[in-house]
C-alpha cells in the first residue's frame, strides 16, 4: 500500500482524513474540516502570540499547492528532506482547529512510508521528540524558520538540519539498543546457567533490567507458565540476589535485585554517547 503504485495520489481529502482520524473523538473541534477562522499559538508562559496562520479563505488554496507538490514537486529530493518539508508546510498552514502537529508528522511519516521506510524507528521522528530538550529544540526551530506569519520563502535549512539529525541520533539510539541488548542477554543467561536455574528466568531479568520492574502475571503471560510455576521462577531469583520484591499479594512486583544492579552500572558507566552529525569537534 505504501510503495510507488501509480494509483496513490496525495489530496487534501486524505489529509483532512487523517486529522479526523486523531481527533474524530473531539466533535466540537471540527475534525477533518478546515478551521472556521484564524489560528494564533500563543506562548504559555507569557500569552505572546508566536505565530498566526494563514488566512482562512486562502486555507483550501495552499493545501492545493501542497498536494500538487507531494505528486510531482522535487521528486528526485532525498525522502527525508521532502518528508521533512511536508511536515513544515503542512504545519505551517494549520488548516485544522486542532492537531495540525500530529497530522503534520503524519504525513511526514506517510511520505516517508511512499519511499518504504516502514521501520517505525526510522520512519518517524517522535520517539526523539520526546528525549530531553529535543520537544523545546522542536518548537525553536518551527519559530526560527516559520516566524510570526506565514512565511513560505524563508530559509528553511535549520528545520531541515534538525530533522535529518533528529533521524541520525534515533538510529544511533536503536543501534546502541540492539548491542546493548544482545550484550544484556548474554551475560544474564550465562548468571542464570551458573546458578542452575531455568533458561527462561532470563527473560524477567531482562524485562527488569530494562524496565526496573515486574509483575508475576505479566511474566506469566509472557512465558505461558502456570501462577505456580511464575511465583517459584520469580522467588529463586529473589534468593539468588537477582530481584527485589515490593509490595504484597496482587500489588508486588519486582525491581532489580544487588546483582542485577552491580549490572546495571557496569553497562551505564560504558554508555557511549551518540554523536550529533552537525556538532563541530
């Protein structure tokens, strides 16, 4: 569905479908139609209006303008240069009362999608949008190129930079994860060999070594064992050191036990951190 068919063809009636997909649970927000009138975003802190979109009678014009260029325009462009692009412009008219970001990286996703990127680490940018001051960094960005109005001749390198190395930092995160992942693994199978206990112990080693915590019931779920069998797994690991139980009857869980933290900070203290593609050394 999301490869090069002939028969795909972006138009404002997809994008207004999938605002009404985000937001068709907020009737009294029009979904899926554009705005009534004007639209301000305002700065929380001190009620500065940051940006006003467009006019809404020249709304339906600019969406045309956008399809047509999401058929034909700069075609032979980088995917995620022109999936970045889609977002900004698409933004930037807020067509919609609300959830004119969430369709904004939408769409970016879906461009993204039409060149088959499909691996969601890849083909979206949120999961980085939500580390530290990247959110802040976000919203810098879309004012620095943006500005107070709409602005479609602007220089829009910054935004484009921040995306690309939005994308190359989520990699390198997903890379770390994977190795990190295979390393975590190994040296918890080889603890739980030594000890003598059952091979799928290490699989709640690794769900609190990444998670901090476990129910008896998700790791029983998750390995189709009987309560019985759950409870005596989780209460070995509890006497070798392994786990550290909180909490009594339907509330207990488990959280890394002495030996699971002594693991914990060795792999912490050989964290690498990611390279910023853009930093000057």
């Amino acid at each position: 569905m999301t490869g090069r068919a002939a028969v795909f063809r972006y138009d404002a009636g997809l994008l207004h479908a999938l605002n009404f997909m985000m937001i068709g649970h907020h009737r009294d927000k029009s979904p899926g139609t554009v705005r009534p009138g004007a639209i301000f975003i305002s700065d929380s802190g001190t009620g500065e209006v940051v940006y006003e979109g467009p006019d809404v009678e020249t709304v339906p014009g600019l969406l045309d303008e956008l399809v047509d260029w999401l058929n034909t325009g700069d075609l032979d462009a980088p995917g995620y240069v022109r999936a970045a692009m889609a977002h900004f412009n698409l933004v930037k008219i807020r067509p919609w009362r609300d959830g004119n970001g969430r369709g904004s990286r939408a769409l970016q996703t879906l461009v993204l999608g039409r060149d088959r990127i499909l691996t969601p680490e890849f083909a979206s940018i949120e999961e980085w949008l939500g580390q530290g001051r990247t959110t802040y960094d976000y919203y810098n960005v879309l004012g620095e190129v943006g500005r107070k109005r709409w602005s479609p001749h602007g220089d829009t390198l910054p935004w484009v930079r921040f995306n690309l190395r939005c994308h190359h930092m989520q990699a390198q995160k997903v890379r770390q994860r994977l190795r990190e992942a295979g390393e975590v693994w190994t040296v918890l199978e080889e603890g739980v060999d030594a000890d003598g206990l059952h091979t799928r112990c290490v699989s709640a080693l690794y769900e609190v070594f990444v998670n901090r915590r476990l129910r008896r019931t998700m790791y029983q779920a998750d390995e189709s064992l009987s309560q019985g069998q759950a409870a005596r797994d989780l209460r070995e690991l509890t006497a070798k050191g392994w786990l550290r139980p909180y909490g009594e009857t339907k509330g207990r869980f488990y959280a890394p036990g002495p030996r699971m933290e002594v693991i914990k900070a060795d792999f912490a203290a050989r964290l690498v951190p990611l390279r910023d593609p853009y930093r000057r050394e």
